[in-house]
C-alpha cells in the first residue's frame, strides 16, 4: 500500500503516546484517545480548567503533557476505550464522506483532511475497502482516529493510567471518574454511530482483518466481535 513518504515519516515521529490533558490543580490526567467520547470529555475538562470553548471544543487549546514521567506519580490516570469493531464502523461514518466530490472545511473529495493523506482513502468507498485500508496500514503510519487504542494507554507493556472506562458503559464509568475528579457538573451527551449495530455490518473476512490489525486491544481491554 502506498502512502506519502513524508506523510510516513510525519506519523512514525508522532506514533508513540497520543495526546494527554492534565489538570494540575485537582491533579489529574485525561489520555485522549480518539473516537472514544472525546468530545464529551473534553467539554468536562475545558469546564473544569475554566477554559474557553470556541465554535468547537477540538479547537479549544489544552494545556499537554509530552513526557508522563514520575512527577505524575500522584495524579490521577484515566482514559477510555471502545470496541475495536465498532470504533473503526465510528471512524468510517465521520471520515468518509458518501460524495467523493464532497469539499469543506474538514474534507477533500470526501476524505476527511485527517485522512487525506493517504492515497488509500476515497469519497464515497464502501466500508469493506475502508476496513482493507485501515488494516493494510501499521500502527507507526496510521492517524490517530484508527491506530490502536493500546498505544494510547500502554508504553509497551506497562499501562499509564489508573482506571480505563468502557465507552459502552460510559455513564456509569464517566460517572466514577467525575466522583474522583470532584466534578460538579453532568457529563455530556455521547454520539454514537448512527445508532446502528455494527455488526451488521461486517462480513467474515472482514471481521477476521479487524481481530488481525487489533489483536493487542482485543485482547488487553478484552473485547469480542
């Protein structure tokens, strides 16, 4: 599979870690990983820092951790993770668009900007070329919305964080953490994936490339097809 070499270079230099939000005052830290409520967690926290929300809360400037070494030690760790299979059916849905000559803001004929770097993305593909996409493409060259959600939470094999919610139980696990955060307010409402089971929409041979290219979250946050 084909893709940029500068674009490779670009996402094997940002491949290790993802982004983390810390709240230095109640002592915490919130590992973004994509496609998992992020939005919904970023409202609380950008609530919680005082910070201004603009048009979007993913324009709103956090303050970052690079490097979560021991000075962190004492804080609390938290993240999120979702159903390999139903993450990507989510990815999918919200980076391609069904009009290939589709351009805004956010998209180039029908590829969201985030993914319009790769040559294997097209408007208006069929969700099994996507999946054959995605899964052609190892982790150290693959955007944030579909690389494993492990290298968000994981360095190599020692977890970073205290407590990791389930994005299909997410009200009564955001629930817990916004009781440890001593958060005041509610927690946001969640989208989903067009209310649709996705499951649906997987024949075997691509359920078999998806347990391939996400064995290790599979397997670490125990999920199944």
């Amino acid at each position: 599979m084909e893709i940029h070499i500068k674009t490779a270079i670009s996402y094997l230099m940002r491949s290790s870690g993802g982004s983390v939000i810390p709240n230095h005052e109640k002592r915490y830290l919130f590992f973004v990983v994509p496609k998992v409520a992020c939005s919904s967690w970023k409202n609380v926290i950008a609530n919680d820092l005082r910070l201004s929300i603009g048009c979007t809360v993913h324009k709103t400037k956090f303050p970052q951790v690079f490097r979560v070494g021991r000075k962190y030690d004492g804080y609390f760790k938290f993240g999120f993770v979702r159903n390999p299979f139903d993450r990507l059916w989510s990815c999918f849905n919200h980076k391609i668009h069904r009009n290939e000559d589709h351009n805004s803001n956010n998209y180039k004929n029908g590829v969201a900007n985030e993914l319009a770097k790769y040559y294997c993305f097209k408007g208006g593909m069929s969700f099994p070329d996507f999946v054959e996409a995605v899964c052609g493409i190892p982790d150290y060259f693959s955007d944030q919305h579909f690389r494993s959600q492990h290298t968000f939470l994981y360095k190599g094999k020692k977890p970073l964080t205290s407590f990791v919610g389930r994005f299909e139980q997410i009200q009564e696990d955001a629930e817990k953490v916004l009781k440890i955060i001593d958060y005041r307010g509610s927690f946001p409402h969640v989208m989903g994936s067009r209310n649709l089971d996705y499951s649906d929409f997987y024949s075997e041979k691509m359920r078999k490339l998806v347990e391939q290219r996400y064995f290790s979250d599979l397997r670490l946050f125990n999920y199944k097809f």
